[in-house]
C-alpha cells in the first residue's frame, strides 16, 4: 500500500490531525481517501494525498462537533466543513449543516475507453460546491430517518483549469449547456440496520426532487434503494446485496450512474459497463475464515443500465462502446488491520479480461 505518516495533537476537547498519504495504485482498483475519487493514473504522484482533519467538540457547551477536512492530491481535492448538534426531544436526533468543496476526475463517464474493462483519463474534472441540511432522528436503535436539503454547482473544466462543455467525445458535460448546472435538491430517507456476531441487515431507501426555482436550474425525481443481508453458516459467512436507482428529468452526466468497478462489478474498470439513468446491481460473496485477521472470500457480481445508457444526454456510454450489462467474478482476501479492513480481489468478466481491486473496506 505504501507509507504513511500522520501526526495527531489534542487541543482541550480539539483534535489536529495531518497526514501525508503514499497510496501506489494496484491494476484499477485503487479506493483511498474519504471523499477524493483517486482514479488510476500514468502520474505515480497523482497517488500522493496530504490531508489536515480538525475537530473542536462542545463549541457552545451543548454536546455540538465541528469537523473541518482538507485534502489535497495531484488530481484531486477536497474541502469540507461540518457542524453538527443533537436535539433532545424524546427520539435521537441530530442536526446538521455542510459545505464541501470537491475536485475529481470524471473518469468513470468521460474517460476513454482502452478495451473491453478500463478507461483511462480523458480530461474532464468535476468542481463540486455544495451547501447541504440534514436533520436525523432515530426512534430506536435500528431506524434512522432523514431529511434535508441541498444547494449545489456542478461545473466541469479541463486539465489546465478552463471551462468546458463537452468532452474528448463531443458529448455535452452538462444539462443545461453551460459549463455548470445548478440545482436545489430536497431529500428524505431511510435507514434499517440491525447486526449482531453472526447476522446482519440493511436496508435504505432515499428520494430527491430537484426543485426548479429558476428555468435554468435542474428538475429531476431521483429514487435509490439498497438492501443487503448476511448471515452466518458454520466456519463461512454469506453476504448478498442489492441495489437500484433511477431518475426523471433533467440528467446531466455528473449525475447519471456509472456501473462497474470495485463497489460495483467487479472486473472491469470504475463505469466501463455503463452510464445510465437507471441501474439494478447485485452482488454475492461467500466469505471463509482462515484465521482471526484473515478471510478468503468468493464472489460474483451483475450490473446493468436497463437499457437507460442512450437517455443520458449525450450519450457518453454508447459513444463508448459500452456493453451496458456486465458480470464478473473471482476470488479475494480480507484483512482485518489499525486502520481498516483491507480488501484484494482479483476478478474476470464476461469478456474475458481482468481486473485487481485493491482497496479499503467491504464492498457495497
């Protein structure tokens, strides 16, 4: 994975904490850092990330937290700050209040296609600026219930930092024509989770409108629902999940669903089998203990655009020859480690290539 290096200083009830982080991509894989899309790259320094966190908690005496992330890599960046305070009223509940700035490579819809899994940088970036509003309230341990609302600029510009509409293959970067889209987006949802040593059980369901207050701004329904169930069986553990989504209305391409890749299906490069309104994914992984920090795990994922790919504006996928459906399967390992479960899966498609994902974490 590399070296890494951190420094942690406690201020009072603050927290500082800088990092320099050397992630070396293995095959097209590579998941890093929390919020940066840190996409495979010829540039090995397109790999280093450095990153401040700060956290100040009980800033007015009332159990209130106040994150600030700043992270920066070649290709990537990502600012946020969170301020965040419960409510005390009978159900858990949380208020909450966001603004991010983020920076990402558009690979996994603008990129150019290389063959029949991987794409490689084509040249557009997404600059993201979000002001979001979340309240939450639990009525027991297991469901969470959500609502919100966000302001959001969507802008795409090129390697040098200039605006730009269209990509490497003439399709337009946006909806509206101009080199961003705006939109307010009013959101609600659900979450069902319950797990203990030998079972576990999710369940989301999450529904935004985009709301048109000016003619220019976006209006779109988008619906995405998740469900994923695991059990115990003996000595192995068996893990199946699925997932939806689709939208109606207005659709630029930042906000189309790219389908293939490590947390989607694996084998084949980050939304190499496709880009489209609609997508339906399913996974499932047979997960053996060989030891108390280490699993080996067999798997097999499907994915498809339904048909959706020729609706996205433009239609970036079809331009790139994208098969629209996929499946893959293989073998991997989990390890238990300080700083995360860390995940190598080897994959092949349907195609008959393959594909290493490496990363953190399980998949989704």
């Amino acid at each position: 994975m590399g070296v890494k290096s951190s420094i942690h200083k406690s201020i009072g009830q603050g927290k500082i904490d800088f990092k320099l982080d050397w992630l070396h991509p293995l095959g097209r894989g590579l998941s890093s850092a929390d919020c940066l899309a840190n996409e495979a790259s010829s540039n090995p320094l397109s790999a280093l990330v450095g990153s401040i966190f700060l956290r100040q908690n009980n800033i007015f005496r009332g159990d209130e937290r106040l994150d600030i992330l700043l992270e920066k890599a070649i290709n990537d960046s990502c600012y946020r700050v969170n301020f965040r305070r419960p409510i005390f009223d009978g159900d858990r509940q949380q208020q909450s209040i966001t603004f991010q700035n983020t920076l990402t490579p558009a690979t996994s819809v603008h990129g150019i296609a290389t063959d029949s899994f991987g794409s490689v940088h084509g040249g557009v970036r997404l600059r993201r600026l979000a002001i979001e509003i979340d309240q939450k309230w639990a009525s027991d341990s297991k469901l969470t219930r959500m609502v919100g609302m966000r302001i959001e600029q969507v802008g795409s510009i090129d390697d040098n930092g200039h605006p730009i509409r269209t990509d490497s293959y003439e399709c337009p970067t946006t909806f509206s024509g101009n080199t961003y889209d705006r939109m307010l987006v009013a959101k609600v949802g659900t979450e069902y989770l319950e797990s203990n040593d030998s079972f576990f059980s999710q369940f989301n369901v999450l529904l935004e409108q985009g709301l048109p207050i000016s003619p220019h701004w976006l209006r779109f329904k988008r619906f995405k629902v998740l469900r994923r169930k695991g059990v115990q069986l003996g000595p192995t553990f068996v893990f199946s999940s699925i997932s939806f989504g689709t939208v109606q209305g207005d659709l630029a391409s930042h906000g189309a669903f790219p389908i293939g890749g490590f947390n989607s299906v694996r084998g084949y490069g980050e939304g190499t089998v496709g880009t489209g309104k609609s997508y339906f994914v399913a996974s499932n992984e047979l997960y053996i203990s060989v030891t108390r920090l280490l699993q080996g795990v067999i798997f097999a994922d499907f994915g498809t655009d339904l048909g959706s790919g020729r609706r996205v504006i433009g239609d970036p996928a079809g331009a790139r020859r994208k098969p629209g459906y996929g499946v893959g399967s293989g073998v991997g390992i989990r390890v238990d480690s300080s700083f995360g479960p860390l995940r190598i899966d080897y994959a092949t498609n349907m195609l008959g290539g393959s594909c290493i994902h490496f990363g953190l974490g399980y998949h989704e």
